[in-house]
C-alpha cells in the first residue's frame, strides 16, 4: 500500500506570493491533519480534516487554509507568503481520528 | 498555551546501550502520548503510543512510561543501533470536535556512537 504522498517536495516563492500544497492520503484513511515544521517553533498544527471537514484548527493566521475533497485528498493554501512560512510542511492520514498517524514526506517551503 | 516539552536537545549514546529520551507535558486532559522518530528528509514515524490510563506500554526493543503525577512521558530504547540515531519526538493527543490534535514537544536528537 502506498503512503502519503505530498507535491511538490520542494518549492521556492518570494513574499507576497500565494501557495497552494497537495497531500494524498494512504488509500481508505479519511482523516488528514496538516502540521508546519520549522527549527524555531517546531512541530505545530495546522488543520484536520475528515470527511470534507474540518475538524480541527491550530492557532495559525487566516492566511493559512485548507480543504479535502471527496477522494480524502487534500490541499493547504498559503497566502500573501511572509519570510516566516518557510517550513516544511507535513501531511498525516489516518483511518479514522482515533487510529495511528502516518506521515508523508513534506513539502518544504521556502519565501524569499 | 499548553505544550510538550523535553529536557534534553541532544542524547549522545554508545552501541548496544540503553537510551532514555524523556518529555514533561502540560495539558492533564490529553487522552493519549504518542513517541515519534524523524529521519532527516523524512516525516515523523510512529514508534509507540500509550493510553492515559495506562502506566507503562512495551514494544519491540521500546518502552514508554507515563507518570501521569509529575506529568512526565519517557521513551527507553534497549540496545540501542546506529538506525536509531534520529530526532525524536513526543506528542500529546487531544480529542476535539470529533477529531483529534497532537501537540508535540521540541525533540531530542540522539545520536548513536559505534
């Protein structure tokens, strides 16, 4: 079974930018959560998703969005891009809220 | 806000020795702690979990321990291997809105001396 994949691995923007991150799930896992790793702050969440909703929100500003579609797939967006986003971004599935979490690689997002 | 912590940045072992990464936490309504593993350039692995009801969980190799009294989460890793040289990360879980969300704490490095 394949893990979680997230595109594009690596991508460079300039501030003021918007950016849009993909995650796709481990197949049957409805539940995503999205979390920004950086050497400052650390592991934090973002977002989790389920079934199309979101459940959950970290303390993150307004700029910071996402969403799941129908498939379990989901997206992070990212606008008006500040020098302080560069991180890299991490997507975890799971099955239902209450079972493991796996992670897929990350996106790692650097705002010049 | 409430967070998880660890007291040690860097654990340096040798091969074949025992290793002890710990974690205080803050939130006493977290459900679950959950020990993750983190190579560079890829995400955190689950490596074990523990139930607030519990004390004390076994796995290949891993034991957590949780003193729910002094809020105070510890990971042991017997023998340890240089494929164990990685960051290591603890999270509290807490069950929100039907969901959940991990907090996680800042991460220890260990590294594994041949």
């Amino acid at each position: 079974k394949a893990g979680v994949t997230q595109t594009p691995r690596y991508l460079i923007k300039t501030r003021g930018q918007q950016v849009t991150l993909s995650c796709s799930p481990i197949s049957g896992h409805r539940s995503v959560s999205w979390y920004q790793q950086t050497p400052g702050q650390g592991l934090q969440f973002l977002f989790e998703y389920f079934s199309e909703t979101q459940r959950n929100k970290g303390n993150f500003p307004g700029r910071f969005s996402g969403r799941q579609f129908s498939n379990s797939r989901s997206e992070m967006n990212v606008s008006t891009l500040e020098l302080g986003d560069s991180a890299l971004y991490l997507c975890a599935s799971k099955w239902t809220p209450y079972n493991e979490q796996f992670f897929g690689p990350g996106t790692r997002l650097t705002v010049l | 806000g409430e967070s998880v912590g660890l007291h040690l940045p860097t654990l340096s072992v040798q091969e074949g020795d025992n290793s002890i990464i710990n974690c205080a936490y803050s939130n006493s309504a977290s459900d679950y702690f959950i020990w993750y593993k983190q190579e560079s350039g890829k995400g955190p692995q689950f490596i074990i979990d523990i139930r607030s009801n519990m004390d004390k969980r076994q796995g290949q190799r891993v034991t957590v321990l949780l003193n729910k009294t002094v809020k105070h989460l510890s990971l042991q890793i017997a023998a340890t291997q240089p494929g164990d040289s990685a960051v290591y990360f603890c999270a509290e879980n807490q069950s929100r809105n039907a969901g959940n969300m991990l907090t996680f704490g800042g991460g220890t490095r260990l590294m594994v001396k041949p």
